[in-house]
C-alpha cells in the first residue's frame, strides 16, 4: 500500500519511513505543508501520517484543504501538541486518528494497521476474503490456514485487493500502490506480479475484469 508520510523533523522523518517500508508500506515523503498538499490533492494513497508543525502550511489546514476537495483518504495526525481541544479540532477537521509525539513506533504501525481497516469495513487485524486471510500485523497470508511465502510485492498486492474487496481495482492504481513513485513502471509489471500470485495461491484468486482492472475473489 502506498502511504503519504508528512514530517519535516528529519529523525522522526527518517525513522517512521524505515519501519513502514520494513512492513512493506510504499512511502512518498514531504517536508512541507505546501508540497504535501499538493502531493495529496494529485495522487491516490492509501493513507497519509500527516505532522501538524510543518512550513509553508500548517497540518490543520492542509487537511482542511483535502477535505473539502473531497480527497478522503485516512489520516493519522502526528503532533507535539498535546491539548484535547487541539485534538479534538484535528478529528473535526477530518483525521482518522490522533498520536502525539513522542510515540512508539509498534503504537504508529498498529494506529496505520486500524484506520486501514476501518476504512475497508474490518474490525480485526486479519482481513479475510473467501478462504483467504491477510495477516496485516504478522505480514503473513494463509489459505484454507495453509501459510504461502510471498514477496513483499506479492503481499502488497493481495493486502490491497484484500481491503479493497468487493471492488474491481484498475490496474493503473495497483501499479501506483506496488511501486514507488521515483521508479519506472513497466506496462505488464502488474499482469506478471498477478502471474505469480496465482501460480502460489491459486488461478481463481485474482478475478481479471478485462478493461477494467482486478479484483480478488469473493467468498
């Protein structure tokens, strides 16, 4: 999944970028609040850790800004702050969740894990699909409870359709949510990705929907 990370403490900024891609997060990173409102306002991700102390624009407003251009991917707000009148402005101007520094980087990952969920309709760290279960903490995909090994592609790609189930997802879109933004997309990237899935999991996994995109297969 592909997460927008806004922080311009260059430590934090650093660290929370190592544990999301050591949990096979994609991570754009921005520095500023003018450049990561743009960033959102232009791109699809699947969630954003948005700092509220930034330059140029302050957190607040830049998701005021995505807001009310309808951009309503989740958001978990980071912030020094620490009044309950400053988080409760935070969650009425549209934040998911809310975790003032300092923080553990374990409590991060698991407020990501939870809004992810939420916002695909599922209330346990294993999201299940038909005989297939995605284990978000663990990384960990099981079928009828028999563990494959997958790459951290390959899991990007059925925790995606996973929590996008019950829609078929165009493959431009998985494209951007497999792969960083600064590297080179080959055309058939995503039908050899999917190749590969089904040889380990099964043909009838991933459902083609030609011209639209993928989905994975229902119960």
């Amino acid at each position: 999944m592909r997460v927008l990370l806004v922080e311009d403490d260059p430590r934090i900024r650093s660290d929370v970028t190592a544990a999301l891609e050591a949990h096979h997060y994609i991570v754009d990173v921005e520095r500023d609040g003018e450049q990561a409102w743009f960033k959102g306002d232009t791109e699809d991700y699947s969630a954003v850790i948005l700092d509220l102390g930034l330059p140029q624009m302050d957190g607040l407003s830049v998701l005021k800004r995505w807001r009310a251009a309808g951009r309503d991917f989740p958001v978990l707000v980071l912030t020094a702050r620490g009044s309950w009148s400053e988080r409760v402005e935070g969650i009425d101007s549209g934040a998911d969740d809310y975790l003032p520094k300092p923080f553990a980087m374990e409590e991060l990952l698991a407020r990501l894990r939870a809004i992810l969920r939420r916002r695909a309709g599922h209330a346990s760290a294993i999201v299940r699909v038909g005989d297939i279960a995605v284990d978000t903490r663990l990384m960990r995909v099981t079928r009828n409870g028999i563990p494959y090994l997958l790459s951290p592609q390959e899991f990007r790609l059925i925790s995606y359709l996973a929590h996008n189930v019950g829609r078929v997802v165009p493959q431009q879109e998985l494209a951007e949510q497999l792969q960083a933004e600064h590297y080179e997309r080959e055309s058939n990237a995503v039908e050899v990705l999917i190749g590969r899935v089904r040889r380990k999991l099964g043909a009838g996994v991933i459902e083609t929907h030609r011209g639209f995109g993928y989905s994975i297969a229902g119960p």
